[in-house]
C-alpha cells in the first residue's frame, strides 16, 4: 500500500533513527499526536513507556511486546497501549503503520 502523496507531504518528525531506516508523515493537534510510519529496513524498538498509545498496522508485520506479552501482528491489527505500559517492537522492512499519541509532544516536527 502506497501512502497518498498528500499525507507524504506532512511534516516529518524528528525522531532519533535514521531516516534512511524509518520515514514519518505526521499531523499535530493540541490533543495529540498522529503519526504515518514507513519502515524501510528491519526495525527493533527497545521497551520503553509514555503516555498512551493507539495504532494500526497497514502493511508488514510487527512483532509487539505489550506488557510482557508478545503477539506477531498483521496487516489490520490494531493495537491500544495504556499510559505508562512497557513496550517494544520488532518490525519488519516494508511495514506501514499509523500511530496516534496522547501526548502531542511526543516528537518535534522537523524543519
């Protein structure tokens, strides 16, 4: 699934992997955070924690550990992490996801 090109012309984020690794197309409101991932190569997400989370996967596969649980993931999987719940990932190359952040500040738009 290709992202349409109006949602590739959302800002990026300034995260702290290499863009050539992972690309970001995101929307800010003063409620949160709506992010479009694009992984490129395979990924692994250490376990960390913040505020909550809600996601889909649109193309690929992730391997998500929430909360000492681990579930492989597909295309249409959806996933809800509580504020403060550990996670981590292992995502493939080619995966799509979008994720939306309680916390708007969660990542700084770049530029």
């Amino acid at each position: 699934m290709q992202l349409p090109d109006f949602i590739k012309n959302f800002p990026a984020l300034d995260i702290p992997f290499p863009e050539e690794t992972v690309s970001t197309h995101a929307i800010r409101s003063d409620a949160g955070l709506v992010v479009f991932f694009e992984f490129h190569k395979d990924f692994v997400l250490p376990p960390h924690s913040h505020l909550a989370q809600w996601g889909t996967l649109l193309d690929g596969e992730i391997e998500f550990t929430i909360n000492g649980e681990t579930n492989t993931l597909g295309p249409g999987a959806v996933w809800d992490i509580p504020s403060g719940v550990e996670h981590g990932a292992v995502i493939k190359a080619g995966s799509k996801a979008i994720d939306v952040f309680e916390e708007a500040d969660r990542y700084q738009l770049r530029g």
